[in-house]
C-alpha cells in the first residue's frame, strides 16, 4: 500500500479554449481573450495553440482573468478558467514570451500532448 504519491504527476485534463480576441502587452507578451468550450484549464499550465493556418506552438498560461459576475466593471483573478464557470466561461488569459501576431480569432488552445506540436522545442517559451 502507498502512503504517499510523491513525484506522481497528475494527468492534465481535457479543455479547448477558443480565441476571440488578442491583446498586446508592453514587453510581457499578450492577452487572449475568448471562451472555455470543454473542460478545465489552470493558471501555469503549458497549452498549445493550434492556429486556423500555420504551425501549432507551446504556450503557458500565466495568469486568468474574468469579470466578477458579482460586481460590473471589477475583474477577478481565478486560479483555473472552466466552461462552466461565471460569464458562460469567458476569460482573458496571459501569456507571455508571444506577439500579437501569434495568435488570432477562431485559434485554439488545447493540452500538450492533445495534438502534434509543429515549432521546433527550441522556440518554446520559458516559464
């Protein structure tokens, strides 16, 4: 009988996330804007967006923000983004080491290992 899991990684969970929208941050990377379609995804998590054309590329997801359902105008900072969540599961997602011009409406972002990474690793952002 095990007593502890440590070093166990825990399996990711299924999400799609589809970009409606891109913000640019002053040297920080961007924002993507848009709606938790499936599952669950966590602040730290690596994603990949799977572009409309081009080549698919690693992402993480640094930070989450949704409107607070509670108070007009005032935002909170969840810990996960979910497609049941508040606001029909609209979110803003951080994102940094990307431009603008990486991601566009209608892209996707889905868990590694969901689909064939395009980018060579060495291009992938560090954390």
């Amino acid at each position: 009988m095990k007593l502890f899991s440590f070093g166990k990684e825990k399996k990711q969970e299924d999400f799609n996330f589809q970009i409606e929208d891109v913000f640019a941050l002053k040297e920080c990377g961007v924002v993507v804007a848009g709606r938790v379609t499936k599952g669950v995804l966590h602040q730290g998590q690596q994603a990949i967006c799977v572009p409309q054309a081009g080549t698919s590329f690693l992402c993480i997801i640094e930070r989450i923000e949704q409107p607070d359902p509670r108070y007009q105008g005032q935002y909170i900072h969840p810990k996960e983004a979910r497609s049941d969540g508040p606001c029909g599961g609209h979110y803003a997602l951080m994102i940094p080491g990307r431009n603008k011009s990486d991601f566009h409406s209608g892209d996707h972002l889905v868990p590694t290992g969901s689909v064939p990474l395009d980018e060579p690793p060495g291009m992938n952002p560090k954390p």
